[in-house]
C-alpha cells in the first residue's frame, strides 16, 4: 500500500486491547461511536476502524484495507493527510460502524465484501471515484459481490455443462477434508421407471416431473449423498447417487427425458432437467411418485389451513438432523421416508444451494451397463 504499508499494522497491534474494548463498548453502547442513520447500508454491517481526521472532515479516505484484526469487519480506513506519526497514536483513531464510514464515502460499499487481507487506494478523478488493489494493480469500480453470491453464480454455469470429465463424478463421492460420503439407505423401485422431482411440488405431476429415458431393474438401491463442509456456505448435499450396480463408472452420459436421447438435447420443448422449488429434490420410481402425489392430496383435503412442510415434514427432517448431526444442518437435509399405507420407502433431500434446475447423469461401466445414477449440485471447488 505504501506510506502505512508497516506503520499501520504496528498501530494495530500497538493498541490492540484498546480497540477490542471500544468494538465491544460500541456494540453494547452505541454512544461510543458516531451512529449512522441516513442511507444505511446494511443494517448489521459491523465495525470499522477509522482516523478521526476523516469523521472531522480534515482529511479525506486515502488508504483502505482489512485484515483479521477481531475488530468488526476487520476494516481500517486512513486519510488522504494522515502522517505516519499521526496513525501511530491510538487516540486518533477510533472505531464506528461500517454503516458511518460508507456515508461519509460511499464508494466504500462496493468493496465491503472483499476478504482479509485485501490492501486498497481510493481515487478520484475525471473517470469517477474508484479503489485501487495495491496488490495487483486493478481497478474497482464496481460492487465487488458477497463470495457466497459469486459462489453461486460460478456453479450455476457450471451446471449448465452438458459433459464433465470423470474425474469431477469421482471427486463428488471422495473422502477428503471437504466431502464425506454417506448412504443414507435404500429406496425403493417397483417398476424401474426412474423419476427426478421436487417432491413437495412436482413429483407425481406427469406435466412437470422428470421420468428419465432409461429403466434400471426392479429393486431397491443404496442412495449416496456426497456431504460438503464449506466454511462459505456451512453443510450442503453436493451430489445424490443411486448405485445401480457394484461395478464402478467409466462414463457419465447426461439424463434426458423418456422418448428423448441426446441428440435431441437442443430441439424445442426438449428439457434435460428437473426443477426444485422447495430446497428439496428425489429420485424415486414413478409408481411412488403416484403414491406419493396420493398422499399429498389425501393429506391436503384432511389439513386444509396447513402447510405439508412445516405441518409434517419438517418435524421428521429435524429428527433426521437429530440422529445424524454430523452430516446436516440444524433443519435437518436428508429424509429415508416410508410412504403411509405402504412399505415403499423414498429418500428427500436438500437440492445443494437450494432452488434451481438440475440435471442427472448416467454412470456407464466398462461394459456398458448402468453402474449408477448422479445428481450434481455443486462443485466442491467453488466453495
């Protein structure tokens, strides 16, 4: 960064306590810190450090950069006419919310989501008011987005890939310090018939569930969940498998519809999809996705002011959470699930980042046969 380059981190560590106790005093005491009313930017937005010379006006922002200093958001702001010898005393700093610094300087807000260690210089000129990554020599001129949004926006294009390589399909399901694999149990297929559904929305919908163009044989079929441990975005479902056979893939083959192979992938009216709309997804056997939809309807008509969820499922998802909290989040994200008045069992869960569209895949062995059936919704490596 420069001129603050060292003097700034020995300032921080300098008055260390001093800065702890005024971040605490400032969250129970909001008189310890100038309050910020107008134009808020978010309303927790957390604490800045900040020089007195730019909350008095003698200076303006010159110098800004975090660092996981365990003050608020971590970020410090230095003005255009702060000296070293001025920075270096702990009375003429002080700590405010991020909120009061971005209406002092707004163009604060575009780079509030950048992470730890980020070391900027603010400009303004005749091109307009912009950082500058010391670092890296890039200009910021707009909103830099919140990691989990950019995150999210990566692996949604990815998704729309018609082909990956194998080794994407196998890291889904390898142990290493982000995924663990878990068999959740068996679900059940009567007839072969493979469907893809939301189940609290879409599945026994013939219009708008997804029956796949391949029958596997009777039976019933270990379903894997890769679970992910992301410090972005907490414990997510990456991907579903149903194993269909003990032999392992050699090639994945995109999922398309009944009727339909691939070579129709980009004719009109043709999706190679499924849609979630509730956080949840299945795969399952089209006769339970018509006794499933029976059961909705019958419990509907005897619950007309409730809410299939929240009035029954949700109970059963916490007790999933319960038994295996390790591998769920506090809602619970997986479901082994008998349908009422049958012995037919199915198996929810949560559809990675949440609502969307996606995309199964079939697993081929060596011979040709199905080895498995997968359901990716996220990449691990984004997160």
């Amino acid at each position: 960064m420069g001129l603050f380059s060292l003097g700034k981190k020995k300032e921080l560590q300098k008055s260390q306590k001093e800065r702890e106790k005024a971040a605490a005093d400032n969250k129970e005491d909001k008189n310890t810190a100038v309050k910020c009313e107008q134009n808020p930017f978010t309303q927790k937005s957390g604490a800045c450090v900040v020089t007195k010379s730019i909350l008095n006006g003698s200076s303006k922002l010159k110098w800004f950069f975090r660092e996981n200093n365990s003050i608020g958001t971590g970020w410090v702001a230095f003005g255009d006419t702060d000296t070293q010898e001025y920075v270096n005393k702990a009375e003429n700093l002080t700590v405010v919310d991020f909120n009061t610094l971005a209406n002092i300087q707004p163009a604060v807000r575009n780079v509030f989501y950048m992470p730890y260690g980020t070391d900027l210089e603010f400009c303004s000129d005749n091109s307009g008011e912009y950082f500058i990554n010391t670092k890296t020599g890039e200009e910021i001129r707009h909103a830099v987005k919140h990691p989990v949004q950019a995150a999210f926006e990566k692996n949604l294009k990815f998704l729309n890939n018609e082909n990956y390589d194998i080794s994407f399909f196998n890291g889904l399901f390898q142990a290493s310090e982000k995924i663990q694999t878990f068999t959740v149990g068996l679900a059940d297929f009567p007839s072969g018939t493979v469907v893809l559904a939301d189940p609290l929305v879409y599945m026994g919908n013939k219009k708008y569930q997804t029956v796949l163009n391949r029958n596997i044989p009777k039976g019933s079929y270990k379903v894997e969940l890769s679970i992910l441990y992301s410090n972005l975005v907490g414990i997510r479902v990456a991907a579903a498998r149903i194993n269909i056979s003990s032999e392992q893939a050699v090639s994945y083959e995109l999922a398309m519809p009944k009727g339909y192979g691939i070579s129709d992938l980009n004719k009109k009216g043709v999706f190679s999809f499924f849609g979630v709309d509730s956080g949840l997804a299945c795969i399952t056997d089209e006769v339970l996705s018509e006794k499933f939809l029976d059961f909705l309807n019958d419990w509907r008509s005897k619950n007309p002011d409730k809410e299939i969820y929240n009035d029954y499922f949700m109970e059963l998802f916490q007790k999933s959470y319960e038994k295996n909290p390790s591998l769920q989040s506090k809602n619970g994200n997986f479901l082994l699930w008998s349908i009422p008045k049958s012995n037919n069992k199915i198996i929810m869960f949560t559809s990675g980042m949440g609502d969307g569209i996606y995309s199964a895949y079939w697993g081929f062995d060596k011979k040709g046969g199905i080895s498995n059936i997968t359901v990716p919704f996220m990449n691990p490596e984004f997160f």
